[in-house]
C-alpha cells in the first residue's frame, strides 16, 4: 500500500492485491450495490467504500494489476479547514 500526495494537496491511497483479479468483464460492475463474484458475498463491500470516498469529495477506482491482482486506488481532497470540529 501507498499513500501521498493526490491532486491539490490532498492524499492518494492505492492498494494491490495478489488475489485472481477482476475479470474484464466483471469491471465495470465491482463497485454497484450487491454486485459479487464470491459465493457467500454480499456484494457491499467496494459499493460502500466507494459512497463513504465519494461522499468526501473523492474518486476511486480499480485496475487490474501488472503482476496479477488488482489495483484500487481512492484519492481525497484537501481537508477544509473551516469545515472541521475542534479536535
């Protein structure tokens, strides 16, 4: 796993897996509510993460990786500071 820098400021998080990958059919649907390739899924686990990160002003993605596997990476934006609680 990798995090930095995104764009503006914020952070970038990308994390690979060395399971079987996504099938290229398969894409396009890994992140849709109840979409699942396992047997005993429920298919909510990368549809909720992708509402917890868009839901902070990010994007996230997957892609299959070089080596096997597959890529996911999210980026976020820069916290406003005028928006958070005292901590």
């Amino acid at each position: 796993m990798t995090s930095g820098p995104g764009r503006s400021g914020g952070v970038a998080v990308t994390v690979t897996d060395a399971g079987p990958g996504i099938a290229h059919d398969d894409a396009e649907r890994v992140f849709e509510p109840f979409f699942t390739t396992k047997p005993d899924g429920m298919g909510m686990g990368l549809a909720i993460s992708r509402s917890l990160v868009e839901s902070h002003g990010g994007h996230i993605e997957a892609a299959p990786a070089p080596a096997g596997g597959t890529t996911f990476r999210f980026t976020l934006p820069p916290a406003d500071p005028g928006s958070r609680a005292d901590v």
